[in-house]
C-alpha cells in the first residue's frame, strides 16, 4: 500500500515543502489519502508542476458536482433557477515560490480541500454566499428556525448545521 512506501512518504514530503502546505493534516479523511495514492500510483511521484492540474482538476470535478446538486435543490426548494459558476483558473508560474499555483473557487469562495466532503463544504460555502450577495437569497433555511445553517465538515461528513442551535439541517451532497 502506498501509504506505507517510503518513496511515497517522501513525495508527500516534497509536495508539501514546495506548496507551502500542510499536506499530512489531509491524511483524517481516507478519501484524501486515497487522492493522493491513486496520483502516486498512476503517476508516479510527479513534481509540483505535474502534480498541481491533477489537484486543481479534482477540486473542480468535485465542485462541479455539489454545486449542480445544490441548484436543483435551490429550484425545487425556491422555485427559481439560479447559476452559479465554478471558475477555474489553470495552474500559472508566478507564484512568489516559483511552483505552479492554480485555483477552483465557486462564487467567491476557494476551494483548499482535497477530500470531496471538504471540497463540498467550500462549494456550499460559495453558492449560498453568492446567493446572499447577488441575490438577497437566505438559502437553505432551517425549517425549525428560518435561518441560514452553516456549512460544515464533521466526521459524518458535510453537512448543514443550524446556526441557531446547532442540529443538523441536511448532508451537502458529496
């Protein structure tokens, strides 16, 4: 298993040195640690600048997904059919540090995880702020307390909790 092999522990390690991030704090959510396996199988240890699109087009794909099925709901729950883009930007050179920085925002809210559940909380995170500026939309609503729940990772994965109290509202869909 690669999570064993110390040429993939390495390539983590250089990963994480040349993106100034954290990568390990990744390693809580087995479907991340399954990214970065399935990347190290099929491509080998592949340096920042190969590794960079593979990353930037997961968050997208990922994105893409919770922010489709956010809209349906956002049509069957309000009746109105509202957009709202995932933009990507490929990956460029000019990075202070020289590496390879791309970056998937939806709305205005960008896109840092690499788990699906935590790529869906900054999706959802995106469409209902979008939603509140551009469209004086409080959206999901609590149907106990008519407020805005949060978007939120739990070890139950994503999902919408009540600002109010705290219970959960919904799943995000992943």
């Amino acid at each position: 298993m690669p999570q064993d092999d110390p040429a993939f522990l390495a390539w983590l390690r250089d990963l994480s040195g040349a993106l100034h991030t954290d990568l390990d704090g990744h390693f809580g959510a087995p479907d991340a640690l399954a990214f970065f396996q399935e990347v190290f199988t099929g491509h080998g240890a592949a340096p920042p600048p190969y590794f960079v699109p593979l990353l930037d087009a997961h968050r997208r794909i990922h994105a893409e997904r919770t922010v489709t099925a956010l809209l349906a709901q956002v049509r069957r729950d309000t009746g109105r059919t509202l957009d709202v883009p995932v933009v990507h930007e490929w990956p460029r050179n000019d990075h202070e540090y020289g590496e390879p920085v791309g970056q998937v925002s939806v709305g205005h809210e960008q896109i840092w995880g690499v788990a699906p559940a935590d790529i869906a909380v900054g999706a959802a995170e995106g469409v209902q702020c979008l939603l509140a500026d551009r469209d004086r939309l409080v959206w999901p609503l609590c149907p106990d307390h008519r407020t805005g729940p949060h978007a939120t990772r739990t070890p139950a994965g994503a999902l919408w909790v009540c600002s109010v109290t705290g219970h959960v509202v919904a799943p995000i869909p992943v």
